[in-house]
C-alpha cells in the first residue's frame, strides 16, 4: 500500500468562475508549482481523476438540479438553483468542470477505500456549500457530500468530517444532519457575522442522529491560539468517543488575516499545526486514513499556495520546515504574472501557535462558543461538558 495519494490534473483549473471572482484558480496553479518547487511532490505519481457519473453526482444532488446546471450555460432565462448569481455565477462547461472536481474528491475516497493509500489528499476539492437542489457559495456540485455517501456504501459505517474553513460546512452538514454514520464538526467564523448564516452551537442534529452535527462558531478575530484551544477542547475527545473508520476534513484557508472575505486572523502557521493536528488525529482515531481536500481562501499569492503546500506536505510526511525560503523560481513566476504583487519571504508567517489549554478558568468569546458546544453536544456522546478532563 502507498501511504499517500495526491490528486491534481491541470485540468481542474475548468472550475473558473470567471472575471474577477474571487474564487480563481489560479491559487491550485501556484500550490502545485510552490510545492513542485520545493521538492515536495518529487516522485510522487499525481492521480488524474475522471469526472462524476450522473449517478455518484444523484447521490448528493436532485436530477433537476443536474438538468438545470448542464442547460445553464445555452439558457437565455432565469435557471434559478441559485445559479447565475454573483456568488455563482454561469460559465461555460460548468457540469463539466465541477464533475471533474467531484471525481477527483471521489477518487482520493476509492483509493484509501480500494486500501491503495492510507490518505489522499485533493486540494481542488471542498466545494462545501452545495445543497442538494441549488449552488451555493461558489459550489455548483459538492463533493464531499458525493464521497462520503459513496464510502457509506463501500466499508464504512463511521466517518468523521472536519471543516476548519471560515465559513460554516453547511452542504455537508445538511447532507448528513440525519444520518448519525456522519459526525460532521465545522469550525467557523460565527454565522451572526458572515455567510452562510448557520452553523450556531445549537444545531446538533435531528431526533435519531442528536449529537451527529458538531458546530463552533468563533468571534471575528480569532487568532491562532484561540483557534487551536477551542478545536483541542472539542474535536478530539468527540472523535475518541466516535471511533471514526476515515478522517474527511475540508481545510480552506480562508481563515487567515490576510483574507480579503473574512474575519479570523490565522496565519500560514496556524494552518500548518491544524494540518499536522488532523494528521494525529487521523492516525490516533482512525487507523490512518485520512482524505484532505482544499476549499476557501482568497489571498491567491501570499497565502493559499503556502498554506496548502504545507497540507500536501503533511499528507506525504514530507513536513517543510516553516523557516524554508520561497524558491526564486517560484517567486519568479508570480513577478511575471503580478509584477507589484507583494511576496513573502519564506513558508512561516512568524505566527505563534502556542495556547492554553481549555479549562484553566478564563472566559473570553472563544471560550464561550466552546462551553455552548461541549454542553450542546458532549452529553449526547456520554461526556461531560464541563470537565476538562473530557
């Protein structure tokens, strides 16, 4: 068994919302060539996926709602679906381009389920806010939802997902809200603040699967060190008690301070401990298996390629020291493109990601958010939300 997978073919740069969105393509380009640069990728066979079938695609979507996506780019009236928005705007080959982006989260899944890999990453994928019947978020079709529906139904019966985005992982969460196979845990900036709106503490699941839906939703500014205390103070105790067989996590890194759209202030450090985190976790809880996949983030030069590079590092244990210098050719090749863009030195962003653990008796806004969720959810899993030790 290889240990790692990595998924990536130039063309997923198809899912190209167009203009100046902010969600360019762009920033997949840049991560593969900073990680290539930096000899992370050397020898590493690069998967190519095929796109979705209309079945793996039915598993997550509504038939119409494929019909209205595939018609969407000939129409000359209003789709509706939530298509043909500013957020989601209508581009050419649109099916196309976001099936390619389901079958590559698809077959990072088929690769640690076949036993060809213990993780795979893909960090085209994590378009979390698809719902069934309409776009959402920049998301025309969700791949996470199509995946983990598909390893439910091909050896497991437990999966953990973890979406450390900014923005609340609610495609996934309502793909799953009644299903307690799925324990879905989002991290996320506090939906009174920003879009989508949800992801309150309260929302833990339907009757039969209370517990199943895990949410923190953290105050605007949140650095790194009250970002990590409040993931230690929930995430691993649930995932002990749950037993996951596979470790999913979404990890868009719109989190950073430096991100146009929204509010935390993590920086490239902050990701790469939460990476080598999930890494632990993944290894502690579920026997290894971990699938990553990329998501938001929206500083396109100083931070998605550093970020995401750091995770495809961590997937193939081929951990790049923080201290490492950016290659001149990599530097290079953004001076062409964006000659008064402003570059950083090196893969650290000085961060410090030290912090205290939960417990230890203060009271700030992110320790709120933790006790409304530990005492939201901790007794539907038999511990105690107030105890430390749990």
């Amino acid at each position: 068994m290889s240990p790692s997978a990595v998924v990536w073919d130039p063309a997923l740069l198809g899912y190209d919302l167009g203009g100046e969105h902010p969600f360019n393509p762009v920033r997949l380009h840049l991560t593969i060539k900073l990680a290539t640069a930096l000899g992370v990728l050397e020898d590493v066979p690069l998967l190519v996926p095929e796109p979705a079938t209309e079945a793996e695609l039915y598993r997550a979507h509504a038939a119409e709602y494929l019909e209205a996506v595939k018609q969407a780019p000939m129409a000359s009236w209003n789709v509706g679906h939530g298509l043909g928005t500013s957020d989601n705007p209508i581009f050419t080959n649109m099916h196309e381009a976001a099936s390619l982006v389901v079958g590559s989260t698809m077959l990072g899944a088929r690769c640690i389920a076949e036993g060809k890999a213990r993780r795979a990453v893909n960090i085209a994928g994590g378009l979390h806010h698809a719902m069934r019947d309409r776009a959402s978020g920049f998301c025309v079709y969700n791949d996470l939802s199509v995946a983990i529906s598909w390893l439910l139904d091909n050896g497991f019966d437990r999966i953990a997902y973890v979406d450390t985005d900014v923005h609340h992982g609610d495609g996934v969460q309502a793909a799953f809200y009644g299903d307690p196979r799925v324990l879905t845990i989002s991290l996320h900036q506090h939906p009174f603040t920003l879009f989508p709106g949800t992801g309150y503490s309260s929302e833990i699941g339907v009757e039969g699967a209370e517990g199943s839906a895990v949410n923190i939703p953290l105050p605007p500014r949140t650095k790194d060190a009250g970002w990590l205390r409040a993931f230690h103070a929930v995430v691993p105790s649930l995932l002990a008690e749950f037993r996951p067989q596979l470790l999913v996590s979404q990890c868009g890194v719109d989190s950073h301070e430096e991100d146009p759209l929204a509010d935390l202030a993590l920086t490239v450090d902050g990701h790469r401990t939460i990476y080598r985190t999930l890494r632990e976790l993944a290894d502690t809880h579920a026997d290894g298996r971990w699938l990553a996949v990329g998501g938001g983030g929206y500083q396109l030069i100083r931070v998605v390629p550093r970020s995401w590079t750091h995770l495809i590092a961590t997937v193939l244990d081929r951990d790049v020291d923080p201290e490492t210098p950016l290659p001149a050719e990599w530097s290079d090749l953004v001076r062409e493109a964006a000659p008064r863009a402003e570059l950083p030195l090196s893969m650290t962003d000085g961060g410090d990601t030290g912090f205290a653990p939960w417990g230890d008796g203060l009271d700030d806004a992110v320790d709120v958010a933790v006790r409304d969720t530990r005492r939201a959810v901790f007794p539907l899993h038999g511990l105690d939300p107030d105890d430390p030790r749990d």
